[in-house]
C-alpha cells in the first residue's frame, strides 16, 4: 500500500481551490488549505505524522505577492515541488510563474487523470529532472482503449500517452514480451497500433507504488497517419500540463 501524505492548497483568501481539495480528498490525499502564507507555513510546521509531499497554488496568486506563498514551500525540509492549478492566466503571469522556478500546471478544466499524473510527477520532480531529454512527452488522458491479446479483447484506461507507447491502467496485465493490439479512439479518429509489453505493474516486491497497476507498452512500427493523429493528440494535452 503506498504512503498516506497531505498536500498543501496555497488557496488565498476565498475558496479558490475547494473543488481540488474534494477531489484529493476522494483520492485518498488529505489537503491543507491555507488562506495566507503564515498560515501554510502553520500547516507545514505542524504535519508531523502526515508527511506534506506536494503543494498546488492557485494561478491567481501569480499576481498577488508570489515570493511571499512560495517562502514556505522553499524553507520546508525537503522543499516542497508546487503544481500550478486554475485558469491558464495570461502570458506575462506565466512568464513570473517561470522565472520563479515553476514548471507544472494544471490548467481548467482537468480530470481527475490530469491531476493524479501532475501529482505523481511532483513527487518524483527530481527523478523527471534527471531523465534523457530525447523521452518522448507523456501526458495523461481519459482515453479508454480496447486491447487485443490473442482472441482475446479487454478495455484499459489509457494512464499515459506518448507518440512512442503508454501505460494504460488494468488490473490484468499481460507479461512482459507479449504482443498486444491497441484502439485508442482519438478524438480525430479511431486509431489502431500494434505493441508489445516492456513491463508489468503488479502486486509484489517489484511492484512500483508511483503507477496504478497495468502495463507499459511500445509501439510497434505505427503507421504515418496513427503516429500524426497520437502526436496532434499528445501535443494538445500537453497545453494544459505546462506553464
């Protein structure tokens, strides 16, 4: 089972961040929501036995004394990575979220896939700092796509997308090594790709807690026209991912 944690909803004044502190709440994080930056550094200093691992700040506070809501992320030990969430603000305000070290976001409207993958990636901000920059972009998505396995047919979420493979969340995951077959409906069009499973998620000693069990797979010589659908897609997503 992985850790219980508590994330930090650097909201302002007002209930800007209420919706997002249900939905935590419904995924099992447990959310601390500050109205000011003394009072988030109040909720950092007396987490105790709930770890904080992550904070969310609300893309208005862009304009409203950024430095002072980002102090108690910076003076917390080991500090804490931020996700930006709300309404895609103007360039200039994207531009002071940048220069202040920001890099993730999760601009409205998002889902719920959206916001477990932003998470998950500030959790492991440094080992996603660390990877090859030739990896190709993954983004999340809702996508629900039927594999063939043999004869047999069975549906996956689709947890990640790339032009390159996805991992796509199922409780039944073939083996390493197997050969599958992926419709993945797009909105521009129902697209079908040949793949084979480079790794499994499942309950074990090699089971990795950062992604819902399922497995990672790779295309398999897509054509033209299903890798430029696949990119358009990924590249639109992204959009909404990346200050």
């Amino acid at each position: 089972m992985s850790e219980r944690y508590s994330v930090l909803l650097l909201e302002g004044p007002g209930e800007r961040l209420a919706d997002l502190a249900e939905r935590l709440a419904l995924l099992g994080i447990v959310p601390l929501r500050a109205a000011s930056p003394e009072q988030a550094a109040q909720l950092l200093e007396g987490q105790r036995r709930l770890p904080c691992r992550a904070a969310c700040l609300a893309a208005p506070l862009a304009s409203d004394g950024l430095e002072r809501w980002l102090a108690p992320l910076r003076q917390a030990s080991p500090p804490l990575p931020a996700v930006v969430v709300g309404p895609r603000p103007a360039a200039e305000l994207r531009a002071r979220l940048r220069e202040a070290g920001l890099r993730l976001a999760l601009w409205e409207p998002y889902d719920d896939g959206a916001l477990r993958f932003q998470l998950n990636r500030a959790l492991h901000a440094e080992e996603d700092a660390n990877a090859d920059p030739r990896r190709q972009t993954r983004v999340p998505t809702p996508l629900l796509a039927r594999v063939l396995l043999g004869d047999r047919a069975r549906e996956a979420l689709v947890y990640n997308l790339s032009v390159s493979g996805a991992f796509l969340e199922t409780p039944r995951a073939a083996v390493r090594g197997a050969r599958v077959e992926l419709e993945l409906p797009l909105p521009e069009d129902h697209v079908k790709v040949a793949a084979h499973v480079i790794y499994s998620n499942v309950p074990g000693n090699l089971e990795r807690p950062n992604l819902p069990y399922g497995m990672g797979v790779v295309f398999d010589a897509p054509s033209p026209e299903a890798s430029g659908a696949i990119r358009r897609y990924v590249e639109q997503r992204a959009l909404g991912l990346a200050i």
